[in-house]
C-alpha cells in the first residue's frame, strides 16, 4: 500500500493520524496514530503496524483493500509475499525473481530495514501484512541422532524451521508453502501431516513453478498462466 492508500484506509475509521514524519533512515514515513498503533510506509510500497491495537489497524487495511477489489469486505489476498530461506542464495534470487514475474511483492528479509529491531521483532513486523509464506528449505546443514553418525541427514536451517512455525501459526497450513530441494536426501522440517511441500532440484520456476501456483491461486490469487 502506498502513503495516500494507508491514509485513504485510516480516514474510513475513526483511527485518527497524530504525527507524520520520515523515517530515520528516509526510506519511508511514518504515522503514530490516535489509537496508539504505529505504521512505517515504505517508498517501495511495503509497510508494517507496530504498537498496540495493531490489529484493528490491520483490519481497516484488509477491509479496505477487499472493499475496493470489488468483494465488499470479503478477504483479497495481499500481494505481498512473505519468503523464508537458509544459505543457498540462487534459489532465494530464484524464487524472488519468480514472484515478481508473477506480479507479486516478495518479502525478503534482509533486504528490509531494521530500525533498531531484533530478528524477532523485525519477522514480527514484516510478515504482519503479508497473505502467503513460501519457505525455501534447502540442504544447508547435516544432522543426525547422537551416536548415529550412520544416520547423516541435510536438514534445513534452524532459522528457517523457526519461522516455518512462526508464518503456520500467523497464516495456517493452507496460505503456507515449503519448497524442499533434493528431497531424497533432504530430512524434513517437520513430521506435521497435511503440510503443503513442493519438491525441486535446481530450477524453481521450471520444477516448482506451477504446483506452487496452483497452492496460490486456490487461496484467491490471480496469477497469469501464461508468466508460469
């Protein structure tokens, strides 16, 4: 969303804007509002709620954005696009250059600002506004049981096996996606049932591309089949 969108969304409530300014870092402005919540409106069109009554900031959004898509209230995805992944940097610049052709807003942490915020603060603030999570789970480490060397397994980063559970718990199973690479050698994240996984080798748009799709467009978003 854009300044004037978020301002746009606020007038609609009784959610009043107290202060205006720029960011410290001038990459945004930002809005503490009547009702104690704070927004950070980034120039690149990401933006995120702090503070407290965060949520009912979050919903005037939601509302907003549904009202003017034509649903009349009705839940419309958000393009934003939440990405977790380890160490292996290709299929991160992949799959963000994936998303984007299909006219959707990756959220990629490190590329973030963090103002002043811990690494749990700052996955707290971004994956607030964002509609689905693709976890990228990449065979970064080796593990196995102690004294069962015999055992080796790649396992994903712990990292990433943290914010799986965090983005679960804040979008549930459906709005969640785990591309796992080399799945025959890969331990799994998590023995959960009903978990959506996707497998790939080494080209994400070529071998995970349209069942990744497919997971996106059943939960409301309209992705050109012929960008696939």
């Amino acid at each position: 969303m854009t300044l004037d969108e978020i301002k746009s969304a606020l007038q609609k409530t009784a959610i009043g804007i107290k202060t205006e300014t720029r960011l410290g870092n001038d990459t945004g402005t930002q809005l503490r509002l009547s009702n104690g919540a704070i927004v950070n409106c980034f120039d690149n069109g990401n933006y995120n709620v702090q503070g407290k009554h965060k949520d009912s900031v979050e919903q005037a959004f939601a509302s907003d954005a549904a009202i003017a898509s034509g649903g009349g209230g009705v839940w419309a995805p958000s393009s934003k696009v939440f990405v977790v992944y380890g160490h292996n940097g290709d299929a991160r610049n992949q799959l963000e250059a994936t998303l984007r052709r299909w006219g959707l807003d990756p959220i990629i942490l490190d590329q973030m600002p963090s103002e002043g915020a811990t690494l749990i603060e700052k996955l707290e603030n971004y994956y607030s506004n964002v509609g689905f999570g693709v976890v990228l789970a990449t065979p970064d480490d080796v593990a196995y049981p102690r004294g069962k060397d015999d055992q080796k397994a790649f396992r994903a980063r712990q990292n990433v096996v943290l914010e799986l559970g965090m983005l679960l718990a804040h979008l549930g199973r459906k709005r969640v996606a785990i591309l796992l690479q080399d799945q025959e050698s890969m331990e799994r994240p998590s023995d959960i049932q009903g978990l959506i996984y996707i497998p790939f080798k080494s080209d994400i748009a070529k071998e995970a591309g349209l069942l990744l799709a497919k997971e996106m467009v059943s939960q409301g978003y309209k992705i050109d089949v012929a960008k696939i």
